[in-house]
C-alpha cells in the first residue's frame, strides 16, 4: 500500500484516486491518496494529528467531497494516532470511511473508538489484512470491508482467510489485483469487491473490439472535428441506432439537460450543444459498453485522464513551452483516444485513415511524443500512482503542483457531471 503523506506547512496536496470495482466491474468508490506539493512521492510527517487534519480539512475544501467522488465513497488510511484524533469527524460519514494501516494495534481504546465512529455512520476498513483472533472484536459488527493483499498473501492462505472472515459479516475486498486471470479466481473465492492495475490501466482490460459501428463513429467523430452542419452530423447518428441510444441516455443524464421531452435526434443534438457533444461523444464509446453504463471503469479513467489534460493545457506557464504546442481541445481527444486505443486494440494506420488525426496526435498517442506526449504521460503517471516520477516531470514543466491539483479538482467534477 502506497501511504499517505503530507507536509504540515502546506494547504494543498496533490491527490491519486483509484477505483474500488464490484464483480459487475462497476466503480463502487474510490481508495484516496495523498501527496504533498513539496514531497510528492514521499511522507514528512511532522505530526499525525495535525497532518491528518490538514488532509481533511484539504478534502473539505481544496477538492471538495461531492466533486471529488460524486455520490461514491471515498476511503483514507488512518493510523492509530489519526484514528483516536477528533480530527476524523471533520469528514462526513456518509462519504468517506476510514482504512486501518495493519500496523494498528487493538487495543479497549481502539475498539470503543471504532464502536462510536460506527454509530456515527462511517465505514470502517481493515487494509492489507490477515486474521488474527483477537481482532474478533472488530469482525462482528464492526469493520465493513476487510482488504486482503493478493500479492503478498500466499495462495494456499487466501483460501484460509477467505474460510475464517466468512462468518463474520464482512464484506471482502482483494487488492491489488493485476491481471484478469487473477480477477476471475479472486471472484470465484468469494471476494465482492476489487482493486488493482487490472482495473487501472486500460492496456490490461481486455473488451471486444469495435465492430459494425465503428466506422459510423469514426466518420461522426470527424465531422464534429471540423465544424460539420447540424444535418450532416444528425444523418450520421441516424445510421447508427446504437450511437443514438447512447446520445439519449447521455443527454438524459447530463446535469445540464432539462427535463424537456426529447422530440428527434436534432432536438437531442440542440440540447447538448456543439461544444458538448465533442466531449460526449468521444466517451460514448465507453458509457453502454457491457452493459455497464456510466459506471464503466473505462469511463471513468478516459473522462478524468480527457478533462485533467484539457484543464493542463489551458494553464499560462511561463516556464514551458507547453501551450505552444497542445490546446486544451487537442489534449481532451487525446486523453480519450489513449485508452480508447488501448482498449480496443486500434493500431496507429487506424486512427490516421479513420480519423484523420495530425501526425502531433498519433505520434503522442503511440509513443509519448512532443509536448502532447508530455501531457499524456504526466496523466498516466498520476493515474498509476507513479507520484515521484510525476514530481519530476512538473519540475521539468515548471508546473506548481496547486495548479495541478486545481485541474484534478475540475476534472473530477466534470466527470461526476456525466452521472
């Protein structure tokens, strides 16, 4: 488990959130993570109260809950210093719960402590746990979620463990979890929940690959790029009964649709806007596909990896050449296209002939290259929680980590906005 760090001087932290999937592989909430802007791959704790209470206070009102998880859960690690610490109650139950480090010792205290913040509603959280007795206490009734290390634990001790929480009423989450080999038997054991690369980088998420509408949403993801008339995009969703479904649903979702009925295709394209529909469209791709709707942990990665490299191309640096050579609606289809790519297999002749992309996009897309590439990687490394790598790659940038945390913050938002 990566931990959280913080330095006691600052306001403001830059933030990893990584998805908590249940065997539908839906998002179900979120793992929080924290870093420092002056250390953001590693802890200086100076004090764990006082540290801990900055973190919060920097969800509250840095980030802010609702824009930061929508209506999910969020979850934190405490250690025992934070859990005992008045400090907790700053965050609000209902969103956020509260992940014991295994190095909490149970102790009368602990238990008490644990019992009343359970009866103020949060949910409490064993992380990287094996059984042992005399956390009995906390398994009946108590915890919520017990978190089991899939890499650590030995396969013959999964079994065991999953064998001795199951009369508890528990919920079993496994962790890290890096390819779908590993999924599948985590959910025929018996685990409900997941977490891990697997469901984290879309280059290990294996989904059919596009077929019959394909070229009808390539051909209207061209049009929308150069401007086309409302009749000539309108003629295009029509061939294409899938692509218009996902358009109603969309428009129905979106939290600037009115509750007007919608009369025509026209009507819906009206209702979204131009503007908007290139956004929309470039994640229709990803909001019906298996069924999973606007859970889609696919959604979920290509709209915030979409609209934080939008927000990072509007900045005005001074120290970087970055604005020259990447606009804000050239990294927003870049972010898109990138796991659109790797899910779907698409290789680089695909995407110029379908798309008629710039050699700058393909080239970023591909292998990283030029100030695109630049931003595509930052993205990624953010995503993957690679945050020491990421450190080094804003100084580069000469970018204030408060202003990345600023284009997290818009980015979540945005993405909650499609729910």
């Amino acid at each position: 488990m990566i931990s959280q760090g913080v330095f006691v001087e600052s306001n403001s932290y830059l933030m990893g959130r990584q998805p908590i999937l249940n065997g539908l592989e839906e998002v179900v909430g979120y793992e929080l993570l924290f870093r420092s802007p002056k250390s953001i791959a590693s802890a200086n704790i100076q004090c764990p109260v006082q540290a801990t209470s900055r973190v919060m206070l920097d969800v509250l009102s840095s980030f802010g809950v609702h824009e930061m998880l929508g209506d999910l859960p969020g979850y934190i690690n405490v250690d025992a210093e934070m859990l005992l610490s008045d400090a907790i109650e700053l965050l609000p139950g209902s969103s956020i719960g509260l992940e014991l480090l295994e190095d909490v010792a149970i102790t009368p205290e602990i238990i008490e402590r644990c019992r009343n913040l359970k009866a103020q509603g949060y949910q409490l959280v064993l992380d990287d746990h094996r059984y042992e007795p005399q956390y009995e206490a906390l398994y009946d009734g108590l915890v919520d979620i017990i978190k089991v290390d899939m890499i650590t634990t030995p396969l013959e001790d999964q079994y065991r463990e999953i064998e001795l929480f199951n009369r508890y009423p528990v919920t079993l989450l496994a962790e890290k979890v890096d390819s779908r080999h590993m999924y599948l038997r985590c959910r025929k054991m018996g685990f409900e929940l997941f977490q891990g690369y697997f469901f984290a980088r879309p280059s290990l998420i294996k989904k059919t690959r596009l077929t019959n509408s394909a070229s009808t949403f390539f051909q209207l993801m061209q049009q929308l790029s150069r401007n086309a008339d409302i009749d000539e995009i309108e003629h295009t969703f029509k061939q294409s009964p899938a692509l218009t479904y996902k358009l109603l649903l969309l428009v129905n979702s979106v939290s600037f649709a009115t509750r007007e009925k919608i009369r025509t295709v026209r009507h819906a394209i009206t209702l979204v806007g131009m503007q908007h529909l290139k956004r929309w469209v470039q994640l229709a791709i990803f909001a019906d596909d298996g069924g999973l709707g606007m859970n889609n942990p696919l959604l979920d990665m290509a709209a915030v990896r979409a609209a934080f490299m939008e927000e990072m191309a509007r900045l005005e640096l001074k120290k970087t050449r970055l604005l020259r050579y990447a606009q804000p609606d050239e990294c927003f289809m870049l972010g898109t296209l990138s796991v659109l790519k790797d899910v779907f297999e698409i290789g680089a002749d695909e995407m110029r002939k379908s798309l008629n992309l710039s050699d700058d996009l393909v080239g970023a897309m591909i292998a990283h290259e030029g100030d695109l590439g630049t931003m595509l990687c930052l993205a990624e490394m953010i995503e993957q929680l690679e945050f020491e790598e990421a450190e080094q790659c804003l100084g580069r940038l000469g970018v204030c980590p408060d202003l990345v945390l600023a284009c997290q913050k818009k980015a979540y938002s945005w993405r909650n906005s499609l729910i």
